[in-house]
C-alpha cells in the first residue's frame, strides 16, 4: 500500500502550534511584495535543504512582535495611505465559509469576513516544521517521499499487512497530532496518485483506504479536472469530446496514447495502475527564483534587482552542486504584459557568466521601455549529469573553470557568513 498524507490548511495549522488561540476563528496568511531580497539593508537569508518538488530553497528570517502578531499584518499590507494590498495564499476552514479562496485580495478577504485574522506569511517556520515532520515520518515509513511542503508519499508494502492499514494510519495520524499539534489527512492505495485524489476528498483529518477493488467506483464519478496530472490543455480536449468525469475518460485511451509516454502514463494512473515507486530522493533537473514587487519605472532599480536574483540563484546553484545550460528569464509589465526568452548554452556554469547573461536578458527582453516592471523570474534547467552528459564549450572553459573556482569560494564565505556578505557596488549603487 502507498500513502498519501496532506497536512490541512497547512500554513494556518502551522501557525496555530505556536499561537494556540487561534483555533477555530478565521485566520488568514497572506504574502505581499518581498520587502526582503531588494533591501539594502542587511537580510537574513536562509537556504534549506532540498524538502520537494515546489518547495522554495531560499526563505528568509522574519522578526515579528510576537507579543502583538495580530497587528503585525498592518505594518507590511497597509501602505501610508492607508491603501490595503496583499493575497490570501491560506485560509482556515472557518474562513472558508465566509467564500475567502486563495488568491482572494487581503483587501476583498476583510471586507468578506470584518473580524477576520490576519497573519503575514514566515515561510521560513513553514519550511522548518515541514522538515522536522518528515525526519518524524522517516522513522516510521520505510521510504518516504515529500512532495511539496504540506504533502508526502510513502509505502508501507511489507512493512503493515493491507489489513491492518487503517488501523496504522489512524495511529500515525493521532501520533501526528499529539507531537506536532498538526492535523493531516492520510489515504491509502495500491496507487500513489489516487491515494492524493483520496485526501481531496476526506479533509479535514480523514483517513481512508481504497482496496484494489474499490478503485473503479471511487475513481469514476470524480470530475476530470480533479486528478492531478491533468492540465487544463487536455481537460478542454477531453471536454471536447463530451468527456467530463475519469469513467467517461477511462473509455478513451486513444486520445491519452496521442501524448505519447506521459499521456500512457496518465492513463495508467487514472486507471490506478499507474505502480509508480515512492522515491524518497529525485535528480533535481532545475531551480529558478521570482518576486514580485510594486511596480517601477527606473530601470537602473530593475537592472539592481535582476543582478540581486541573478547572485542569490547563483549561490542556490552551487550549494545544490547544479550545472545548469538552459537559462529562463521573464519579466511582467504593468497592465498584464509580458516578456520571456530561454537560451540554451552549453558553458560550465559560474556566476560570473551567469549575472552578464542576465543583464544582457533584459536588455533584450524590456521591449516596453514606458511600462512599469513588477515580476522578475530566473531559471536555470536542462543541467549535466550522468543521465544528461553533455560537451561543454572548449572556447570559454578554461575561464569558466576559472570563474567556477572563485564561485566555489565565494560559496564557501557565503555559507558562513550569509549570501549577502559579498555582494557587487552596482547592486549598492543602482546604477549598471
């Protein structure tokens, strides 16, 4: 049998083991612009281990008044004149009867809900509990996989007969509960992927198992845009043809065969013969670093802050050991317009290269010179291993190389002393 565990209202939970009074009111956290990464004035940047296929790598040390933290929202969402911003990126169940979604604007969520909390978002303590919760599970799943910074898989096959899975899983859940003060949902099935779909559908603190020959009945009525794996471009080809739910799905393998592996393999999980393995570690195949910010016109300021992501990813980069060779940059205007270029070089990654890349990026992107700028994203991908060997440029390596070794110490300094003890003049200037 294969786990699959979702913590509920992840970040409200987390934030209710510290503030306890918090409990059944309605509570939002919510994220606004990154008043971190740009400042100039000293930052606590923190880079975590890899916890994830979307887990961030890089949070930062918030110090909040903890005597006050009801407060504490006004001074970062509400703006000298008094104008409210902010998103809503998680909501209580109590909120939730009040219609507040994530992506509900902080301001549209108050006027919903006039006695609602609001709690700005640390997502370094998110990060910190999620870890300190799977070393838990590692000591009673033989492997164990994270998925995201509020999901993990397992897989107990040989380790808890199919009959007393529910009974583990109950146990797991309430141990969970009393060592954490976290509630989670946890489903099990001989696939991993209906074992996810299962915790959607038993929230909050459920626990369910699906035998192998409940799976069809289970599977069958859930709507197609429902299970994960299924993107909006073939749920509007499959909506196409009439289809709507997984049985209606379940009838047309030849539309899943046309996307070649990944729709077979897609098929398969909707069949829930999918068999896939719980994978406690992954290759990671790329990393990448966003903000956004309120917007701005002076273009000195935005070239200062592409060089500030450009560093931070760099030192990202070299403490996970990456050689990337495609890079990704994207910028969003004011009034929803946008630029975006990937390149692909086949050079020995240094951040010496990769900060003039970036510049030149934006050079070539920022093709609206009279819009306001208010996203910046960086990605790096497509990195050299030993499932992706590549030859690299003879041309530029013995200075790449060169470049790689100061990296390397520069890192090293880094790591002991924070990413912005060394940084460049034209990010204290502003002026490229």
């Amino acid at each position: 049998m294969k786990l699959h565990m979702d913590l509920d209202c992840y970040f409200v939970s987390a934030e209710r083991t510290r503030y306890p009074f918090l409990k059944n009111h309605p509570v939002v956290v919510v994220k606004g612009s990154d008043k971190h990464i740009f400042a100039h004035t000293k930052k606590e940047g923190v880079i975590l281990g890899d916890s994830g296929a979307f887990n961030s790598v890089l949070e930062f040390r918030n110090h909040y008044d903890t005597g006050d933290i009801l407060n504490e929202w006004k001074k970062e969402f509400i703006d000298a004149d008094g104008s409210i911003h902010g998103i809503v990126i998680a909501k209580s169940y109590e909120a939730k009867r009040f219609k507040i979604k994530t992506g509900t604007p902080l301001k549209e969520a108050l006027y919903m809900c006039p006695h609602l909390i609001v709690l700005p978002s640390d997502h370094l303590f998110y990060q910190t509990l999620s870890y300190k919760l799977k070393l838990f599970l590692e000591s009673k799943i033989p492997l164990l996989e994270q998925y995201s910074i509020d999901e993990f898989f397992g897989d107990i096959k040989g380790w808890i007969s199919k009959e007393d899975t529910l009974e583990f899983i109950v146990h797991l859940q309430n141990e969970i509960l009393e060592k954490f003060d976290l509630p989670i949902s946890i489903a099990a099935c001989k696939s991993k992927w209906v074992a996810k779909l299962a915790t959607d559908t038993i929230k909050p603190y459920g626990c369910k198992v699906i035998e192998d020959t409940q799976i069809q009945a289970f599977t069958n009525p859930i709507k197609i845009e429902d299970f994960p794996g299924i993107g909006r471009a073939i749920e509007r080809r499959l909506k196409s043809y009439g289809i709507e739910t997984l049985e209606d799905a379940k009838r047309v393998p030849a539309i899943f065969a046309s996307y070649g592996k990944t729709g077979r393999e897609l098929y398969a999980r909707i069949q829930g013969e999918d068999c896939e393995l719980v994978l406690p570690s992954r290759v990671r195949k790329g990393i990448g670093i966003s903000r956004n910010f309120a917007a701005l016109q002076e273009r000195g300021e935005i070239q200062r802050r592409v060089l500030i992501l450009a560093r931070y990813l760099s030192f990202t980069i070299a403490r996970l050991d990456l050689k990337p060779t495609t890079f990704y940059m994207k910028i969003r205007y004011q009034y929803g317009v946008k630029s975006a270029k990937s390149i692909t070089i086949d050079r020995l990654f240094n951040e010496s290269f990769f900060t003039k890349l970036t510049q030149e990026l934006l050079r070539e992107l920022d093709i609206h010179r009279g819009y306001k700028i208010h996203f910046i994203a960086l990605s790096a991908t497509n990195c050299v291993d030993r499932y992706n060997p590549k030859s690299l440029s003879i041309l530029d390596f013995t200075k790449d190389a060169k470049n790689a070794k100061l990296m390397q110490g520069l890192t090293k300094i880094r790591n002991k002393y924070g990413v912005d003890m060394i940084t460049y003049g034209k990010e204290m200037a502003g002026i490229l």
